[in-house]
C-alpha cells in the first residue's frame, strides 16, 4: 500500500510517496538519493544509518518511512552551510577520526545532537552519546577527540 507523506530534509519541503514498508534509510538513500546515509547493519546495531529527526539521532533503518510524516529529517548533506565543512567536520578531519568514511555520518549527526543539548559535554556524556556508533577503522580514541575539540570551541 502506498502513502504520501510530507516532510522536510535539510530544510527542503517535499511530498513523496511511499510503500508501507519501505524504511526511512530506504526513502532517504533509494528514492531521494541522501547516500550520506549508510546502510551497514540494517539492523539497529551500527549507527551508521543516523539521521536527526526533529533534532534527535534515530537510526532510520530501524524507522519507517510513514513515520516521518511532519518531521524535520537531518541527513549529513544538510548540515554544512554552503560550501565549507560544519564546524564538527573540520574538527573530525583534524583529528585523522575519519579513515573509510563509513562510520562518520552517524557519528557527527549525534554528535551534532549531543552538543546542541550540551555545548561543552562531559567526557561521559560524549562516551555515551557513541555509544551503539561502530567504527571498524579509527580506534574511537581520535572521534572521541574530534567531538570533545568542537565542543571545547563552542561558546
Ligand atoms: S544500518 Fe541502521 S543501525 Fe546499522
Ligand atoms: S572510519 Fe571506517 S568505519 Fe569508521
């Protein structure tokens, strides 16, 4: 069965339609072309499929699609402004916490989410706000950097 939906991703308004059971990783990446967002385990575990939903990190294969009706999504095409990298970004380049790539948009997204709730957040609160994102590359260490630098930047 198929459903129109309205919703906003990175600031843009739009009507799709969608079949009951695609997921919101499926409409994002499939039918609007957002590849920023990852598929790794379809399956709620890696958070490499984070998006924000009305400011909050969701993993969008664990979401359908119909749920997004009247939502702000937040993919990682959204979050710089123009064409220079998001605060977050640059700090994860400086850092060396991106080596595959995979990994980073969840990353970043909730670490977006984390500092708009705590601009300078704990070492704990960025402990847990990484936790459930796998990274097979960078060791953590570096990511867990890069997110303290940006927040350590933050007024
Ligand atoms: S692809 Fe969604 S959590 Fe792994
Ligand atoms: S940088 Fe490769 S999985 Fe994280």
């Amino acid at each position: 069965m198929k459903h129109l939906i309205n919703l906003t991703v990175n600031g843009q308004k739009m009507t799709v339609e969608v079949e009951s059971q695609r997921t919101l990783l499926e409409l994002l990446r499939d039918q609007l072309s957002f590849t920023g967002v990852k598929e790794g385990c379809g399956d709620g575990e890696c958070g490499a499929c984070t998006v924000l939903m009305d400011g909050q990190p969701v993993r969008s294969c664990l979401i359908l699609a119909v749920e997004a009706q009247n939502t702000e999504i937040l993919t990682i095409e959204g979050l710089a402004a123009g064409d220079g990298l998001h605060p977050l970004q640059q700090s994860f380049v400086k850092e060396g916490a991106v080596q595959c790539g995979f990994c980073t948009p969840g990353f970043i997204l909730a670490a977006k989410a984390l500092l708009d709730r705590h601009p300078h957040p704990t070492d704990q609160q960025i402990r847990e706000a990484m936790g459930g994102h796998l990274c097979r590359c960078t060791g953590y260490e570096t990511i867990f950097l890069a997110i303290k630098a940006a927040g350590s930047k933050r007024r």
